[in-house]
C-alpha cells in the first residue's frame, strides 16, 4: 500500500438485500453491488452502462471548434505531415492514444505518440519533450486527455511550427 493512502470500502450489500433484484439474474453478486455502490438503481441506466451502444454517444460536432479540429488533423494526414499524439500516462490517457494512433495510421498518417514519464516529467504537457518532437520533425502535436491549460507549452509548440488541436 502506498504510504499516506488508505482505502475506504463501503459495507457490501447483502446476497438477500431487495434493492439488487433490480438488476438482471445473470449478473455477479460482485457487479451488482458495485453497480449499487456507484449510485445505479437497475433498470434503464444501468442497461445503457453495461451494454453501451455508440448509437447513445452524443454528436461530437456539438462541441465548439470540432470541424476546424478535425479539418486541420485531415490536412496533415494528407499532406503527408508528421502528426504527433500527446498522451497522458493514466489509462485514459493511454487508451486514447492508442485509439488515434490506431485510427489515424489506418488513414495512411505518419504518426507517432509521446506519453510523458509520470516520475520524471509530471503530468501535462513539458517543454522539453516539445522540443524533441519538434526536433523529430512533428508538423502537428494532438493532445489527449491533456493540454487544456498548457498555454505556454502550446504557445512554444506553435512558435516551434507545431499545429496544435487539444482534446482534454
């Protein structure tokens, strides 16, 4: 256990407890009193939680500046720009990283990825690792899961020659 942290479990719900006949037969005991833990009642919600559908996400479009990001991301992927992916170390950071590059690789993009070093280089974005990519002939810097504040990193990234699209 990692010093200065301590755990704090909430008492599990009983196998007889009438609030998880509410959730499907065929789940684990274990599942549903963690579903029960985290607030779901059975029902609709918890159906869409368990069995999403990419039908249920919202229309990315909605959020602002979305077409001019995936405008420019396209501009790169066909003009045969170096296109950088900024990752964070945590799982979602990672994921999403892999996602893009994945995706972006099946378009014919030449990209690559940097994941800063948790102890070393903290989180966010880092000067020097900007640099590097820069050095390393990166034309377009996409962050995710990090970059919303990182004005003064996305600023040295632009003066480097870097575009920058953040999706933090």
């Amino acid at each position: 256990m990692t010093p200065g942290f301590h755990w704090t479990l909430r008492p599990s719900v009983k196998e007889d407890d009438p609030a998880l006949k509410a959730f499907p037969a065929a789940l684990p005991l274990l599942v549903k009193q963690l579903l029960l833990q985290r607030g779901f009642k059975g029902g609709a919600e918890t159906e869409l939680f368990l069995e999403p559908r990419l039908s249920h996400l919202s229309d990315p479009f909605l959020m602002g500046e979305m077409g001019a990001a995936v405008e420019r991301i396209f501009r790169a992927v066909d003009a045969g720009e170096t296109v950088c992916i900024y990752g964070d170390y945590d799982v979602d950071g990672v994921t999403a990283t892999a996602i893009l590059i994945r995706y972006l690789r099946s378009r014919g993009a030449e990209c690559q990825y940097y994941i800063p070093d948790r102890m070393n280089e903290g989180y966010g974005l880092n000067t020097g690792a900007i640099r590097k990519l820069a050095e390393d002939g990166c034309r377009l810097m996409v962050t995710v899961d990090s970059g919303i504040t990182a004005v003064e990193e996305t600023l040295l990234a632009q003066i480097l020659g870097m575009g920058v699209v953040i999706t933090d």
